[in-house]
C-alpha cells in the first residue's frame, strides 16, 4: 500500500511538473508573439531625414519614439491585463539607429507547481526589427 501511493505522489508530482513547464512555454511564446507585434510598430516609428546634396534619404530611429510606439502598442492590446507582472522592460533603438529592439517581461504562475514557487517562474521574451524604405 505504501509502495502505491509512493509511486501515485510520484506520477502527480511528474504530471505536475509536464504541465507546468508546457505553461511555461505557452505563456512565453504568447509574450513573444506580443514582442514581436510591439517591435514592428516600433520599427515603423522611423524619422526621415535628408542625406547630403544628392537628395537621398536617412530612415533614423529615436529611443523615444520607439519606446513610445511600443508602449503604445502594449496598451492597445492589453498585455497587462493578460500577463501576471507584465513589464516593458527594454524599448530602444540598436546602435545603428535603424533597429529597434524591445524587451518584454511578464512571472508565469503554474497550477499545482505553484505552491513551491509561490512568486511564480520570470520570463522574458526579446524581439528585434530593422526599419526600411523601399520605392
């Protein structure tokens, strides 16, 4: 009887842990899918700005625009609203001035596994788009 109920705690315990790293997945690539979303109206934030004499154009990405297109969209959405301890935590644009990048943060709460990780599992999901014009 207790070699039973050895093994039953150890199926549940098992099952527990399958079904709390697929949430885990789930929630991440659904907050990948918002990143994803967020950086593309981000890279479409670009400034143009004239080159030279020889009329050619410069697309430009500012921190502030893509951090404000990205939060824009975040809001739109309502990410905050579907993700526990959902963050903006990085909105800028790359070195080149032409990518914009944004980070996202959110704390998966799992089922049963919840009880020994009462804070939740932190994720964080990074998505990138390069912004360009074409005639």
């Amino acid at each position: 009887m207790i070699l039973i109920i050895g093994y039953v705690l150890i199926v549940l315990l098992a099952v527990s842990a399958t079904l709390a790293a697929t949430l885990v997945n789930t929630q991440a690539r659904k907050l990948l899918s918002v990143a994803d979303s967020a950086v593309t109206a981000a890279a479409d934030s670009f400034e143009v700005e004239e080159n030279g004499e020889d009329g050619a154009l410069d697309l430009r990405l500012s921190d502030e625009g893509v951090a404000a297109a990205a939060a824009k969209y975040v809001a739109d959405v309502g990410a905050a609203e579907r993700f526990d301890g959902f963050a903006l935590a990085r909105a800028s644009s790359s070195g080149d001035d032409t990518t914009a990048v944004v980070r996202l943060s959110a704390v998966v709460r799992p089922p049963i596994i919840g009880w020994f990780v009462p804070e939740g599992i932190p994720i964080s999901v990074e998505s990138s788009a390069r912004t360009g014009l074409t005639r």
